[in-house]
C-alpha cells in the first residue's frame, strides 16, 4: 500500500512539474551525443534483443537450469512496448511539442487505433523499465545501475522535448509493472511443475 501511495504522488508531481520541465529542460542534438543515444537505446528491442542472447548463452554455460529465465528479457520489453501503445490509445494525450507545451487531449473519434503523436506514457520509458526490472531481478546486484539507465532514458525523452515528465513517469510505472509481473509469473509457472 505505502508502494502505491508512493507511487501515486510521483505522478502527481510529475504532473504539476509538466509545463514548468517544457519551457526549462532542454538539450538540443541530445541524441547527436553518445551518451544521449545509449540512454534512449534502452528503450528499444535493439538493446533488449542481443542482450537477452547474451545472457542466455551465459546462464546455459553456468547454470542450465536458469537460462530459461533470460527470454524474459526480450518478452517484459516487447509486452512492455505493446502496453505502451495499448495506454497511448485510451489516454490519448498528444505530444508536448504539437502544441507548445499545452495538454491537448485527442478525441476517441479521431483516428481512435492510431498512436502517431501521441505521448502518453513514452513507450521509450516502458520498454526500459519492463526490461529493466526484469535485468534487476536477474542480476540484483547490478540493479541501481539497470535503473539509473532506464532513469536516464525517460529524462533523455524530457530532455528532447519529445514528452512531458509525467508521460516518463507514466512509463517507468507501466513498464515496472510490467517486468514485476512477467516475473511473477514465471516464478509461479515454474513451481507448478
């Protein structure tokens, strides 16, 4: 309960901090710098892809019983992203960029299957946070560095002007969510047999 509470006041803040960070944050070119490309890389499969052979070819070496569990790092990112665009559909606010830092909501009548320009939540952030949690689940010792990254991307999105600080917000719950849950369900799937 605390968690959701929790929880529930970072989106409020982030929420009041939307057009304060529009008209304030800025880095123009940030995904002409390295470190603004690995950051929003995160939130692709390009990323999630070859790090899940990787881990898998590591575990099957070391330990066979587990190498299972690496395919979670490719499906918590590709459920993620899709989940992105499922809540892109029914929150349906517009990226802060078409309209001057302003929410504009779309209409259910326009376009209602299409995402395009939508924003809400960054399904750069959800794909980094679902891979993410599961990577910290993995490997928990790396964890503060897995979420640091997955940070890094939803404020490179701000940082862009591609999304308001509640759509990475939005994101990094959803994905969370998503990873945590994948996981769990994984767990239970593998004491059934």
């Amino acid at each position: 309960m605390v968690a959701l509470g929790a929880a529930l006041g970072v989106l409020a803040l982030s929420l009041a901090l939307d057009q304060w960070a529009w008209r304030s944050l800025s880095v123009a070119g940030i995904y002409d710098k390295d470190w603004g490309r690995l950051l929003r890389v995160m939130g692709s499969l390009v990323f999630w892809l070859p790090l899940t052979l990787a881990v898998w070819l590591e575990r099957r070496a070391r330990e066979p019983q587990s190498a299972g569990r690496a395919w979670l790092l490719l499906a918590a990112p590709t459920l993620g992203g899709g989940v992105g665009e499922l809540l892109k559909m029914l929150f349906r606010r517009e990226r802060p960029g078409l309209h001057d830092g302003e929410w504009v909501f779309r209409a259910f009548t326009d376009r209602p299957f299409d995402t395009k320009d939508l924003g809400l939540p960054s399904s750069h952030v959800v794909v980094a946070f679902a891979g993410s949690a599961v990577l910290a689940r993995l490997f928990p010792g790396a964890a503060p560095v897995v979420y640091l990254l997955a940070a890094g991307c939803g404020l490179s999105r701000v940082l862009a002007r591609a999304h308001f600080v509640s759509d990475s917000v939005t994101g990094a719950l959803a994905g969370w969510a998503v990873g945590v849950v994948l996981w769990k369900w994984a767990d239970a799937k593998t004491l059934r047999r």
